[in-house]
C-alpha cells in the first residue's frame, strides 16, 4: 500500500537465546503519530534500531519510506530522522553552529536560511550563539530535534523525546510533533508517558515480551477493556431511586446523586440505556460516558504498572 510509511511483517529479532522480537507486524500510515508502548524489555528499542537500519533482524521483512531496511539501507536513511533519548548535540558549539554542522552534512540543504528558520521554529534564537553546554534540557531536546529537521526527513522516529523535561516544554513539544504531522511528516513515537501517546498517537501497539498484545486508535483499546461506564446525575433523590431500581446492574453514590451504568459506550447501548429511563419516565440531569484511560490499559494487557515504562 502506498500510503504506508513503514511497513513490517513478520519481523523477528534473536540474541543468542533471548528472542527480543517474536514475528511483529506493523503498519504506520504516513502522515500519522504511531506510538509504540510497552515495559522495559519489551523490545520497543530493538524495533526502532530493526526500522532504522541500525541493526539488522534474523527474520520478517521491513519498508520504510518503500525501501526494504535490508537491501537499500542508504535510501532509508536517506527518507528519516532519528532523535533518541538523550540530546544529541555537542556542548561545546553553539545552537547555531549545531545546527550549521548538520547543514553541511546534509549537502543538498539551504544553508544559513534553513539554520535561521530552524533556530525561529524552535524559539532558540535569542540563545543562538550561546554553547549549547549552557542550554536547559528542554532547550538540548528543541536543538536535537531541529537538527534531525535538517534535510527535511519525511519520516522521524522520537525515542521518548520529552523524556525530564518540565511541562511547558514537554507541551511545546507536543505542539512541534502536531505541527510536523500536519504537514505530512510521519511520526514514529516511543515514550514513557500514557498521557503523551493518547495526546499525539492516531495509532498505537502495545509491544509485551517481543510480540505485540494490541494495535488500534487510543479510544479502541480503552473499549477494549472493562471498566467503560454511562454516569448518570440526578436532580432530585426520587429520580434516583427510581432509576436505581430499573437499572439493577448500576452502582450509585448518593452524596453526588449518581449512577454508574457498566456499557462499551457506543451509540447503540446508550440508546438501550436511554429508552429504558424513559419507558418508566426517568430523566437524569446529566449524562457522561466514562472510559478507562491508558494505564488501565496497559495495566490489564502487560500485567505491569506504567512505571516499569521508565528506563
């Protein structure tokens, strides 16, 4: 399929006895945030370095950017970026001159134009011609992913990219990934942050013990997973004892005046829901769908808690 960025089927990767990757498959439309999940050890590293040429994997196939990873290495590299965990920038150049280096490298790239449009892009201009061993986290994250613009790769894998920073940096990243896919660069996105994935991800796959446990949109694999409620405020205790005694499979709270009604959220069991309370004429004064959020999802598909995601 043309509209695929990265394409892997089957994809298998050994160390001596330890199987990493056990026969993955991925499919990462291009123009999109794919977000890829899972505990430590899960093999999350192992797949970017397989995808990004960096090592090479005993079994499947892989495409990126229509370039088979095994055969045409050099156009792969050629179509992306990489920013890895830590800062890949050198502290005793300044932003400019960081950013300078990596324009020479890249030949075809326009030179002091594309530096100061990078440096403005990123809102390092007035830090500049100041060392970048002076810079914040923050500021080095900002630097190191304007460098891997340089070139303009179409595809960019982040490996954790907002990783110690504060929030507002963390969200100015987000705002820089969005503006990145809107115009049509893909995303390949590990991280260690749930809220981060469901922010950002059109896609996402949760990776466990080498093979992956779940793909789909965040809001399919929070169905997935029981929990999903309809909650129902009322006005007055009469409506709430009413429908309590109607809804027989509801947990109230009586202080908030709620309902909670277990369901999967979608359309057709809200209206169930909705024609039940009126055919005992019941209104509520409020009606919400709760679902669960991405811990519980990765909770229930690892077995682990969202902290084991640290590194």
């Amino acid at each position: 399929m043309t509209d695929l960025a990265i394409m892997a089927s089957g994809l298998r990767k050994a160390y001596q006895d330890k199987v990493v990757l056990d026969g993955i498959d991925l499919d990462v439309r291009a123009g999109s945030v794919f977000s890829l999940l899972g505990p430590n050890g899960a093999g999350k590293t192992t797949t970017v370095n397989v995808l990004t040429t960096l090592v090479g994997a005993d079994g499947g196939t892989v495409r990126v950017a229509g370039h088979d990873v095994a055969t045409e290495a050099k156009a792969v590299r050629a179509a992306i970026g990489v920013t890895g965990q830590f800062a890949a920038v050198d502290e005793l150049l300044t932003g400019q001159e960081n950013l300078q280096l990596m324009v020479d490298l890249h030949r075809g790239a326009a030179g002091k134009q594309t530096v100061a449009e990078l440096l403005e892009r990123f809102e390092l201009t007035e830090s500049a011609r100041k060392p970048a061993s002076t810079y914040s986290g923050g500021m080095r994250r900002k630097l190191d992913l304007a460098m891997t613009l340089v070139g303009n790769p179409r595809i960019i894998f982040l490996d954790e990219p907002t990783t110690g920073l504060d929030p507002r940096s963390r969200r100015t990243m987000w705002s820089i990934i969005r503006e990145l896919v809107a115009d049509g660069v893909t995303i390949f996105l590990t991280t260690q942050y749930l809220e981060e994935a469901d922010q950002l991800a059109d896609r996402i796959a949760v990776l466990d013990h080498g093979r992956l446990v779940a793909q789909g949109t965040p809001d399919e694999l929070k169905r997935r997973i029981p929990g999903t409620h309809v909650r129902l405020r009322f006005t007055t205790a009469a409506d709430l004892d009413a429908a309590a005694r109607v809804l027989t499979d509801s947990t109230r709270d009586d202080e908030a005046m709620v309902l909670r009604v277990p369901g999967d959220g979608g359309t057709k069991s809200l209206r169930t829901l909705l024609d039940r309370l009126d055919e005992y004429s019941i209104t509520a004064g409020e009606l919400s769908v709760h679902t669960p959020d991405l811990d519980d999802v990765f909770l229930a598909l690892t077995g682990h808690t969202t902290e084991v995601l640290a590194k």
